[in-house]
C-alpha cells in the first residue's frame, strides 16, 4: 500500500514500525459546536483508512482526541451561561450522534484533553529543562522555536519567511514572535489547573503530543487531519515532540483536502457555511457519506446540493442492480450451459483493479468506478436470457454480490438491504419534491381498483395525475411500485 506522505511530498510504500501493528493518531474536532461538511470528510477519509488497514489484517491502534478546553469552547459557555466541561460534553455527544449516522467506527481510543493534564505538565517540563521552552512572570510558558532545527519541515514553511510577518502583540511575553504557548496562565472566569508556574491551561498543541506519547510507542506510524492542520498545529506538534524525544513524531502525515462550497472558501460570514445536521435534513446520510467518496481524499472537494444529487443517483443505480441481482438470485431454476469464460477473467480483473485503487493512496473514486464496473457486468448478465437462466450467470450474480458486500464494508457503503434503502431513498426524495408518500399510495389503490373493475378511464386519469405530480409509476408481477421523477 503506497500513502502519500506530507512530510516527503510524494507517495511512499506504507512499512508500520512494528510489523504488523499500526499506530494511527488523527486531530479530532474542538467541542463547541455542531459539526460540519469539512468535519464529515475527514471523519470518513480516516474511517476508510481505519477500515481498509483492518481489511489488510493489520492490528491498529487508532488514536482520535477531544480537545474540551479551548478559547472557542471559554467563550461559547460565556455566550450562553453555562461552563466550559458542559459545552464540550454536549457536543461531543452531538458528534457521536453525526458520525453514527455517517456510520464511521469509534477508534480504539479517544482521549480528551482535561483528562490528561498531568501529561501535558510533565511534557512542558521536559521541554523546559533540555532548553525548548521558558516560563513567563505571568505563568505562560512558551516553546522556543528557533531551537528545534527543523521547523518548518512539514509545512514547507521557511522560517526566515514566517519571522518576516511575525510580530508580539501588546501584553505577551514571548522572546521571538514565532514562539507558541505550551501553557497559558490562568484568565479570570477561566477553569484552570495548578502547575509548576501557577494556575493554567494547555495550548491547544501540547495536547495532541501528550496523548499520542501516553497511547502509542514514538514514532507514530500514522498522523492525519485536515489539510488546514498541517500549519502551524501539525508542524507545532512535530516540534515539540521530537524536541522532547529526539526521535520522529510520525512516519507518514496524511492530510485531507479542503472542502468548498459552490467553488468558493465555507465561512459563515459568506451564508455558505452548512452542517452536517443542516444537510441530513434534506439528503440520506449514506448518500453524504457516497458523495465524500467520489473525490480523492487529497483534492479538494466542492460541495453544492446539486453535486449531492448526482451523488444521489449514483447509489440509487447500484442499490438498484443489487435488488435486480437479488431477485435472480432468489428464482432456483437453472440451465448446465455454457458460460463465457471471458466474463469470470472480466470479473477478475475488476476485484483486482479495486484492491489496486484502494492500494494506490486510498484512491476511492477509483475504486467506486470498479464497483460500477462490476454492475455493468451483472447488467449484461441479466439482459442475456441464457445467461441469467444459467448455473454460471447464478455464480457470477453470487460473486459480484458478495464482491460489493466486502467492497461496502471498507467504504462503509452499501451494507444494507437494497429494498429497504431504496425505499427510503424514494421517500427522502418525495420530501424534498413536497410529495406525500401516503396520497401516492392512496391513489396507486385506487387505480388498482379501476384496473380491477376495468375502469381504464379512471386508471388512466389516476396515472396522469401521479405524474402532473412529479410521480413515476412501474407495474410489476408483484403490483405497482413508484418513485419520484
């Protein structure tokens, strides 16, 4: 498996440290609001990784951290009245309730960071006695960047070019602007805890180092987040780390690209900031977790409603053509005929080309066009009468449907019952058509009536009027079924 790795800038054959166990610590959200689509991509890339590192039988260790103390959770409980743990723990529970409907996996382990304090005290101290950080009159305490050689290495960033810009703002302490705070000293109406320099709290990058030391052997084999987080989080943490331990934070950095919305940057000041939450209202949350897998992990990502509709159709025709290959699975009549070998090597090909794009840097849109390959084949198998009818058409249908399964599993798409999820798709969509399941069904009754009295006139009108209402009606052996145009 080949990862690109932000550090080298380029891809590079994933090799764990540890044989066949895989430590992977991944930046988890800040707790003081709700979620939203950036938060959702990277929460599923790295549940992809998580599961597809599982399929390849290696034992992993994965790491993601709550970070429940922050100047934006201090000033949310502030807004509101209430304290800073209970604005935290609230949205930590709003998280797991999004992630749960995105179906992404709970990891091994998942810190927080007022339950690790003495950590981050210990790792502020060790810094200080090898020269890496000095205590402020105030009870700051800041890392000395211009002491660890090589900042500035994950980024890219030059720190010549970063002084450029740097300045000390009025009332802080640091020796050189490029210094970041390890501890803050204790504000009025903040909580706080005792330290060797008095009453404090963490920065925000000493908690993600303290954690990743307490729950995995240095280095780690995998660290990931947003791209957002490689500057300066990412890089502040590399610093840190191996200025305590001398040795490599992590070997690979995994970093997921930006989301967009409608091309341009997501901010609330621009009316173009959306939740999870807000888009659940209107989409099934499989059909989110589908588009957030269309686009490689590494590009960017652009966001519209439009896009989560194409996204929308791409998985109604595959849960589609499962509930076509169910219903061939289900008829018990076969024929001993010939079967085109060629079709089991095309089937061949497609399961290897899968496991290739997914080996490829976790190339998920490839992997989705292997699967609809393999679709394509069953169509071609259900269109041909002796095909289908025959022992190798039933074995073809068996493979391809259990292909899909273990494909679903790593993606965490397509586990369900195509029926069921297509219903569901069907109502989902009546909804945002402002169509009304239960009038649908009442008339669908009454035109089966007239057909039954052999009112064609009344049929006829039925149908029509289902279709001035957007409604598109489909008879079968087993009665009429319908869906949204």
């Amino acid at each position: 498996m080949r990862l690109y790795n932000t550090l080298k800038r380029q891809k590079e054959e994933f090799t764990p440290a540890n044989g066949n166990d895989v430590n992977m610590y991944v930046c988890g959200i800040t707790a003081y609001d709700l979620c939203h689509i950036g938060h959702a991509r990277s929460s599923v890339v790295f549940d992809v990784l998580y599961r597809y590192l599982q399929r390849k039988g290696y034992n992993v260790n994965f790491i993601r951290n709550f970070t429940d103390i922050d100047d934006k959770i201090i000033k949310r409980a502030n807004e509101v009245g209430k304290e800073a743990g209970e604005i935290a723990e609230k949205f930590i529970g709003e998280f797991y309730v999004d992630m749960d409907k995105l179906s992404v996996l709970r990891p091994t382990v998942e810190p927080k960071c007022t339950e690790h304090i003495p950590e981050m005290i210990a790792l502020t101290e060790r810094l200080i006695n090898k020269g890496h950080a000095y205590p402020t009159p105030s009870g700051d305490v800041y890392f000395k960047v211009r002491s660890f050689e090589g900042y500035g290495k994950l980024s890219g960033r030059n720190i010549d070019e970063l002084d450029s810009g740097a300045r000390i703002d009025p009332g802080e302490e640091k020796q050189d602007p490029l210094d970041f705070a390890l501890w803050k000293g204790a504000k009025p109406g903040e909580p706080s805890w005792e330290s060797p320099w008095g009453k404090g709290r963490p920065g925000w990058h000493l908690e993600c180092s303290a954690m990743s030391e307490k729950y995995s052997p240095m280095p780690l084999d995998i660290h990931g987040g947003g791209q957002d987080l490689s500057f300066p989080h990412h890089e502040n943490e590399v610093a840190q780390s191996e200025a305590d331990t001398g040795k490599p934070f992590a070997n690979y950095w995994v970093h997921n690209g930006f989301v967009q919305i409608n091309s341009e940057k997501m901010s609330k000041s621009l009316g173009n900031f959306f939740t999870i939450r807000d888009i659940l209202d209107k989409f099934l949350a499989e059909t989110l977790r589908y588009f957030l897998l269309t686009m490689h992990y590494r590009s960017p990502l652009d966001f519209s409603f439009d896009a989560l509709e194409e996204a929308e159709k791409g998985i109604k025709r595959i849960y589609s053509a499962l509930a076509q290959i169910d219903v061939e699975l289900s008829k018990s009549k076969r024929k001993k005929s010939p079967f085109p070998e060629e079709l089991t090597t095309e089937l061949d090909g497609i399961e290897k080309h899968f496991d290739e794009a997914m080996e490829d840097d976790l190339n998920t849109a490839g992997a989705l066009g292997h699967i609809f390959s393999a679709i394509r084949l069953a169509g071609r198998v259900a269109e041909d009468k002796n095909l289908r009818k025959s022992e190798g058409g039933r074995d073809l249908f068996t493979r391809i449907r259990k292909d899909v399964a273990s494909w679903g599993e790593v993606l965490g798409i397509f586990e369900r019952e195509p029926v069921e999820f297509l219903t569901e798709l069907r109502d989902n969509r009546a909804a945002r058509a402002g169509i009304d399941p239960l009038k649908v069904q009442g008339l669908l009754d009454a035109r089966q009536q007239a057909r039954k009295d052999k009112d064609f006139e009344k049929s006829d009108a039925i149908r029509d009027e289902l279709a001035e209402m957007k409604v598109e009606v489909k008879d079968t052996p087993q009665g009429a079924t319908w869906d949204v145009q």
